[in-house]
C-alpha cells in the first residue's frame, strides 16, 4: 500500500492502510481521537536505550528493530463490538502473530469466531483482564482462547484495581509510565496496561522461535512466571507475574522438535 495517495493498491478493499484501519471511522487515520491506544503502543514497542522517553518491552535495542505494531482502531472513547472481529481478521490476514486487546466488550458470536480463527491460525491473542468495579474477568479476556491478564502494582502484589476471577492465567505490571499522543509520555493505572506488557513478551519469544503456537507460549509464560500471590495459581495474579528475561531464556534452551538441536 503507498501511503496518501487515495489508492487501494494491494486491493484488499481498503484505501491507504499502510500503518493499520481505523474500524470505527473507516479511514487509515489510526492515531484516532483518543489517547488509550497510543499509550499500549508505547508499552509494546517504544524505542529502548535511545534517551528519550519510556522503553517498551520489545522496543528493539540501541536502535536495533523492534517489534513492528500494527494499530487498529475499533472505538474512539468506548470500543464498539460489532467491528472488532473485522479487526481481529485483517490482523490475521496480514501477518500479525500477536493480538493484544485492552478493552472490554459484550460476548459474540462474531468475535468468538473470530478469535477461534486466530488460534487456528497460530496467532497469540492476550487481554485485559478488567478493572473494578466491573465484579469478574472481561470478554474477550474470559475467552478459554484468550491469555486473561490481571495486573500487579509496583510492590510486586495484586493491583488495587485490578479483576479477580478464574481466567486470569499470567499478571503484569499495570501502573506504567508510557507514550501518550501529541508526542507526550503520561503515565496511568488499569489491566489495559498489563496485558501489552505480556504481547511484548511474547514478541521476544517469537522473535526467537518463530515455530511457537499460542499453547506453547501460553505455558512458556506458566512456566517462567515469578509466583508473587499465593503460592501456585491464584485468581488475582494467575501464575504470576510475567518474567521477559526467564521467557525468553526459555525460549533459547528449548529442543522444541526433540532432535538435539536448541
């Protein structure tokens, strides 16, 4: 796609969707009007060791390439339902291998189906696990498909906001510093947070071993987690709390085809 020129030159029925759609206002303006995505953006993928700002989690090194984020608007304040599987295929379709969503929204068929689709696909989906006082896990975080990830605060422990419920499989930090539009950093609290910190994760271990399915990675991140709640799983913090460097040192000792080889 050749960015500005009013042209759908790969024909996949969208004009100009060279950095990602906008759903809910069917353009490729996908900054949008509000602040939330630039902010989970910048978790993932911001710039490390560069002297500016915050460092995401796969955000490359010392101007090394990081993760590439594909940003896909399905809502301005509020996310709307009823495009989300649209967003969810076209990620699919081109090439994402890691589907992270921080928001919540009413169960579907549409989205049920659409997620089965990304793991049939080998595409890793993780979500928000949801915010009190909403009184359990979120959809889609609840899906049986989808890695639900509550947050921790920065002692390590549950965060105050933060779901309970038996879904929740993997914690992350939830109280951040990050990017914010207008080129600004602000920082915030909720489970949004957590569950980017858990896709940027995953895009370390898949830069490794780009063979991984999404049951593989679920438990690589069972297996590496830092037990910070009760001991063993609990329905507050799952696991535990997400540990990139464990993850990915797992992920460069695995004989992941048995034949000797790591």
């Amino acid at each position: 796609e050749i960015p500005g020129n009013g042209i759908d030159d790969d024909q996949n029925g969208l004009v100009d969707d060279r950095d990602g759609w906008d759903f809910f206002n069917n353009n490729g303006s996908v900054p949008g009007t509000h602040w939330h995505g630039t902010r989970i953006a910048g978790i993932i993928g911001a710039d490390t060791n560069n002297g500016i700002g915050v460092a995401g989690v796969a955000g490359g090194f010392a101007g090394s390439d990081g993760c590439r984020v594909m940003p896909l608007g399905v809502g301005d304040a509020y996310p709307l339902g009823t495009v989300v599987d649209d967003a969810i295929l076209y990620a699919v379709a081109n090439g994402a291998r890691v589907i992270n969503i921080s928001f919540g929204i009413a169960q579907s068929a549409a989205v049920d189906a659409a997620l089965q689709y990304a793991h049939d696909q080998g595409v890793f989906v993780c979500a928000a696990a949801g915010n009190l006082p909403n009184p359990s896990v979120l959809y889609p975080a609840m899906h049986p498909l989808v890695v639900s990830v509550p947050a921790t605060d920065e002692h390590d422990g549950r965060a105050n906001f933060s779901v309970a419920g038996p879904e929740n499989w993997i914690s992350a930090p939830g109280i951040v510093l990050t990017t914010t539009t207008g080129g600004q950093y602000a920082s915030g609290g909720g489970t949004s947070y957590s569950s980017p910190h858990v896709a940027g994760v995953v895009g370390l271990m898949l830069s490794l071993m780009p063979s991984l399915e999404p049951g593989d990675i679920r438990e690589i991140l069972r297996l590496t987690a830092d037990d910070v709640g009760a001991p063993g799983w609990d329905p507050e913090t799952g696991w535990g709390r997400v540990n990139a460097h464990q993850a990915v040192l797992h992920v460069l000792a695995s004989d992941c085809n048995g034949n000797g080889l790591y």
